[in-house]
C-alpha cells in the first residue's frame, strides 16, 4: 500500500501542473490497485473445515514440541513464485531424534542461546501436510498471530497451502 501512495505524492510533486482532474485520476487508479490487488493467503483444511489467514510478507513458521525430546521445534517457511512453499530455517533445542545428519550444500549451523539453528536451507515442501497429535501441539506463526492448530482442528492431519488472496469486488 505505501507504494501506491508514495507513487501518487512523487507524480503530483515532479508535475505541479497537474489540473485537479489528473490528479483525481491518478488517485483513483493508485487506490484501485490497492484496494483490488490480492495478497497471499495460507489456508488450512482438515477435520471436515477450511480456514484461512492473510499472509503478511512471504513467511510464515510452525512450531510444534518434539514428541521423543519434549522441547520445542521451529520451522520457517518462506513462499517462492507460484505460491511454493519452502523450508528455510529450523531451530531446535536438543539433538535427538529426526535431527538432520548432515548439511546441504548452502546450509549453516548456529549455537546461540542453547537454540541449535540450521539456516540457508531451500528445501520445496509443496502443500505442507501437518500431522496433529495432543503429545505434540503445533502452532502456526502468521506475521504477529500464533494459531493454535490443535485447538482449531483437533487431532489428525491438516494440509496448509498458500493462495493467491481473490481480489476483492467492489470496494
């Protein structure tokens, strides 16, 4: 949205000439690119329903508690062209079971503050399918929202995709 309204003030202050009427134009057309532009939108469906939360920026995470070491693990998602979900980032608190073995080309490990991080992953999930369990509560991370997954769907599997969010119609 900034974009669109810092577009309008440059145009009408490089051309102080604009009559009243171009600057109406180019107003309504930088407000009709906000308001009719779609974002992007994760949707989740499972247990019979479908929800779905807007998606600020690209990225998202899931963090859910291990269910053989009971600390938390954390994954970050970030969303590439056509709607594709990647794995970018995974932080985790002990080494145990279903921890990485070894580093892909591109990949670094950290230490910092007892959180084990590898970075610089790349790694195409598709539609990511999440298994729910009460031994292992998931939560999704959408900008500053934590949604609890379980409480939303229960136990079972969940699939989250991400949408082009469908213009709306109207204003």
């Amino acid at each position: 949205m900034r974009r669109a309204g810092a577009w309008v003030w440059y145009i009408v202050a490089v051309n102080r000439r604009m009559t009243a009427s171009g600057f109406l134009w180019v107003a309504a057309m930088a407000w009709a690119a906000v308001s009719f532009a779609g974002g992007l939108t994760l949707r989740i469906d499972g247990a019979g329903k479908s929800v779905r939360f807007p998606l600020p920026g690209n990225v998202f995470g899931l963090s859910w508690a291990h269910s053989v070491e009971r600390t938390e693990w954390r994954e970050t998602y970030t969303v590439g062209p056509g709607e594709a979900i990647f794995l970018t980032t995974s932080a985790f608190a002990s080494a145990g079971a279903g921890l990485p073995d070894r580093l892909a080309d591109g990949e670094v490990f950290r230490l910092e503050d007892g959180t084990m991080r590898i970075e610089g992953r790349h790694i195409p999930v598709g539609d990511l399918r999440v298994r729910l369990s009460d031994v292992s509560p998931h939560v999704l991370h959408v900008g500053e929202r934590a949604i609890d997954l379980n409480s939303m769907f229960g136990e079972g599997v969940v699939t989250i995709r991400v949408e082009q969010e469908q213009p709306r119609k109207g204003g």
